[in-house]
C-alpha cells in the first residue's frame, strides 16, 4: 500500500526548494500515483539550458519498492532509452531504499546526465557512439537539448496569456502548463476539472 502521508510530504519537500535546485514534481492527476518529475540539465555538459520531464509512476509497494521513472522528454544518453526513455541505474532498481526520496532519485537522475556510464547502457547505439566518437556523441546530444528540451519561454507565455484572458489564474495555468508539458488541450482539460 502506498504511503500518501509520506508522497504528500516528498512533494512540499521538493516545492520547498524547486526555486535554487529547479528539482520539480507535480501530480498528473488527482491521485498521488502519477507524477511528473522536472530537472534542469547539468551546467557543463550537453544538457545545459534544458528542462527534462520524467514520468513517475509509484508502484503499491512505495516507498519499500522504488518508483518507475522514465523520461518524456527525448534524451541522447548511453543510459537512457532514445526511444523509450526508459532509465538504466541501480538506484531506480536494486539499489533503492526506503531512505531515498523522489527528490534523491531525481537528483541522482541528473548526475546521472553529468557521468553517463556507457559501460551499463541502456541505449546501445548511443553508447557505441560515445565510446567510439565522443564529439559526434557531445553535438548530438547537444542537439537533441536544443530540439526537445528547451521550450520557447515565448510559447509558453503566450499560451499563459491567452488561459487568463480565458479567465484562469495566472498561477494555477503556470502550474498545470508545466505539470503537463505545455500541451494546450491537457492543460486546458485540467483547468476545467479543478473549476467544478
């Protein structure tokens, strides 16, 4: 059984200081089951500048079992699935511990984009090429931050505007564009359900 207790206290944990960290979870939906994790990418490696969504799920054995995180934003990483974005590291499997936190385990995420371990890959081919071609691997990778990972802060302001013309706090559309990933007809369906 999950504890919620415990899930409602990582989230005002992380709130806390998502300001200096820019470590972020947010629920998807009104149960505490799916959750939407934010990390900055690492200053100094090809992920700088950009903001990567993962996908928590929190399995009926939390915290005893770790949660599944996977990302949805596209990632060119040795450990991480450009298809998928599934996560290859150990803490997400048989190294968790019910002292870790969603915070640590996003935290440990991010280091991970810091020193890929391209020796455990998840993704072969982007292994092989960081192994056997380290700038084609640095560019791509960069490219792939550029093209997936840094929204137009522009777009989204625009799309907050156009929700408070609509009559929607301006906080409230903030929160659930970025919860969703900036999708309009999500953020839209989700603004319409916490008006009822």
């Amino acid at each position: 059984m999950i504890d919620f207790a415990r899930v409602q206290k990582e989230l005002v944990e992380c709130s806390k200081d998502s300001e200096g960290s820019g470590i972020k979870v947010s629920q998807k939906s009104d149960d505490l089951v799916q959750l939407m994790g934010t990390i900055p990418g690492p200053v100094g490696t090809p992920y700088d500048g950009g903001t990567f969504q993962i996908d928590i799920t929190l399995p009926e054995g939390y915290p005893f079992e770790p949660p599944k995180m996977q990302f949805k934003t596209k990632v060119w990483h040795p450990n991480i699935s450009s298809q998928s974005g599934a996560i290859c590291l150990d803490i997400l499997k048989d190294q968790w511990s019910p002292a870790l936190t969603l915070k640590t385990a996003l935290l440990s995420v991010q280091a991970l984009l810091s020193a890929p371990q391209p020796d455990d890959p998840q993704d072969a081919v982007v292994a092989k090429q960081y192994l056997e071609n380290y700038q084609t691997f640095v560019s791509t990778a960069r490219y792939w931050t550029e093209s997936f990972a840094k929204a137009s802060t522009r777009g989204i302001e625009d799309r907050v505007q156009k929700f408070v013309e609509m009559g929607f706090p301006e906080a409230q559309v903030r929160n659930i564009l970025e919860a969703v990933g900036g999708d309009e007809n999500l953020a839209l369906e989700r603004l319409l359900q916490h008006q009822v």
